[in-house]
C-alpha cells in the first residue's frame, strides 16, 4: 500500500511540474514561433508559414471558419490578409506559455488589430470592425526539437465585456 500511495504522489508532482513554465530554452523558441506570426501579421505574408507550423495545423477564425492543414491554412490567411486586412495594423500584446506536457504548450497571444471592414475590405460605414484587441490560443508542439504551432483560436475582445470579467480580480 505504502509503494501505491508513493507511486501516486510521484505521478502527480510529476504532472504538476509539466503544467507550469516550460525550460527556459523551450518558451524562447515558442516565442520564436510568435514572433514569425507576428512578423507574417504585420507584412501581411504567409509564404513561409511552413517553417513554423505542423502539416496537420488547424485554425479557428473569428467568425467560426475552420481550417484545417497547412495548405488551407496559409492559402486562408493570405487571402483574408489581402482583403479585408489589407493596410489593416496588428501589434503584439502579451504572450503567456504554459506548459501542458514537456512537449506541448498552450501560448495565449494578446494582438492589438486596426480597423478592418468584413467582407471584402470595403467600408459600407456599418461593417467595420477591429480598433481593438483579440486574443489568440495557440497550441505548440515539440517534433524532432523544433517547436510548431499545431493549432489555433482567435477571439475578438469585447472590451465593455471583458471590464466586468467577474474573474479579473484574480489576475
């Protein structure tokens, strides 16, 4: 019995430990991996997104699209960026990573985006929307030592919302 409750304990720090800070090494190359998103988001160019992503990547957008493989991915995000983002600012906010496993991380990316007029880029003067800040889930994996981004959220901040967070008072 006593070996039982030894071994239960040992599983449990040891889950604990992976669910906090990742190394030092491992969180700067995922903010690596932010800072080429980042880069992509200011000039608007997703050509290298495969240095950064795995083949089976997904990502969620703002409105509920769901796409799923590189391929898809970036051909998306190229498109949207050249459409409804075009000249449209994004500066990065701040960046936490979690570590969940020691080779997968949860990163959630705050981004400051400009206005933006949906569908098509073109102000309709009732369709514009941005001038404010969305938050970005992101979830990194480790393969072969390099850290790619294997999945993605992203979710506009309501701001009059988000100033009465009943969880805001704990942060």
């Amino acid at each position: 019995m006593k070996t039982f409750v030894l071994s239960i304990a040992a599983v449990l720090a040891t889950s604990q430990a992976f669910a906090q800070a990742p190394a030092p090494a491992d969180e700067a190359a995922i903010r690596k991996v932010v800072q080429r998103m980042t880069t992509n988001y200011a000039d608007h160019k997703f050509a290298d997104m495969a240095t950064y992503t795995t083949p089976d990547v997904s990502w969620v957008n703002v409105v509920g699209m769901w796409w799923r493989g590189r391929p898809q991915v970036q051909m998306a995000h190229q498109q949207i960026f050249d459409r409804i983002f075009k000249g449209v600012p994004f500066e990065q906010g701040a960046v936490t990573v979690r570590a969940i496993a020691p080779d997968v991380a949860v990163v959630n990316v705050y981004y400051t985006v400009g206005a933006f007029y949906p569908p098509d880029g073109v102000n309709r003067g009732v369709n514009k929307m941005g001038d404010g800040q969305d938050l970005l889930t992101l979830v990194m994996v480790k393969k072969q030592g390099q850290w790619l981004l294997t999945a993605g959220q992203n979710t506009p901040v309501d701001a009059r919302a988000a100033a009465n967070d009943p969880a805001s008072a704990r942060k």
